[in-house]
C-alpha cells in the first residue's frame, strides 16, 4: 500500500513550486507576445495563427502551472488530485487534437515538420504524460510523479521554444513580409 499523499509530495514540493512560479511568469510574459501578434493578425485580417500557434502556447504553460498548483495543495490521499490532473491530461490530449484539425486548415501559412512536432506532437506527449501520470497517481505514485514532473517539463520547454519562434516570426515579417 503506498504511503500517505503528505510523505510522498514533500519531496517533490520544492520542483512543482519552481514550475508552476516559472509557469506564471511566462503566462505573464506571453501576454506581451500575443500583444504583438494580435497587431500583426489584424493587420493581416486572419486570426488563424493566434488560435494555432499563441493560444496553445498560453494554455501549455496554463496547464504545467495547474499541475504544479495541485501538486502543492496539501491533499491527505492521492486519488483526488490524481484524478484532477488525469483530466486535466484529457482535456490537454481534445485539445491539441483540435489544434492539429486546426493547423491543417491553415491559408495563411503552411506549417512544416518542426512546427507539427513543436505545436502538435511534443504537446500531444505531454499532455499524454499527464493523463497518464495523473491516472496512476494513487496506484503507483513514484512513477506517476516522475511522468508528470516529465509532462510539466516538457510543456514549460515546448512553450519557451514556442514563444520564441512566434517572435522571431513577427521579426523577420512572418509569410507576408515585414509588420506594418
């Protein structure tokens, strides 16, 4: 039988409370680079590269700072926040599933093999690490924490990297050319 839900996050404690403040940082931060795409996708009358490439990047940081904030709270058994966070997991796999739908009605730009593996797989892993995780959380708890540190982490890099590339794709003007 494992041991109570106190014993085993303690550990973890100090690694989910750096994510998820890490996590909340970046949300803030994002808001700036929506900012700048928002003027851009105006500009160019589409809103397709928002709800494709900057709203997901929002959510995955979202959903690494949901994790972290569950995994903090002081729960006295593991099945609750488990079940939580296996949710949460689902709701991130419809998600990016949608995202992909979405990616491949695209006009304005025509992703390649780095953005589905940035936008759409390494996400879709992700998220599957969480559900996962989060599933077997109250079953075998070791390993379910070390799937969601590893699906946490994974989303803080893929949002990072993420970000960056919408930037330095506003830069450089994007398919059209320069901002006006």
């Amino acid at each position: 039988m494992p041991a109570n839900a106190p014993s085993l996050l303690a550990p973890w404690s100090p690694f989910f409370v750096t994510v998820g403040s890490s996590s909340a940082a970046l949300i803030g931060l994002m808001f700036v680079v929506i900012t700048l795409v928002t003027g851009v996708e105006r500009a160019r009358r589409s809103q397709d590269g928002l709800a494709t490439f900057s709203t997901p990047t929002v959510l995955h940081f979202c959903g690494a700072l949901l994790v972290s904030a569950i995994l903090s709270a002081p729960w006295g058994a593991l099945v609750y926040p488990g079940a939580v966070i296996a949710v949460a997991g689902l709701y991130g796999v419809i998600y990016v599933v949608r995202v992909m739908l979405r990616t491949r009605r695209l006009t304005v730009y025509v992703p390649d093999l780095e953005d589905w593996a940035w936008y759409s797989g390494l996400p879709l892993l992700a998220y599957g690490a969480i559900f996962a995780g989060g599933a077997a959380l109250a079953v075998v708890p070791a390993a379910a924490l070390f799937a969601l540190a590893g699906g946490v982490l994974l989303l803080i890099f893929i949002g990072i990297r993420n970000a960056w590339d919408i930037v330095t794709f506003l830069a450089v003007g994007g398919p059209n050319g320069p901002p006006e």
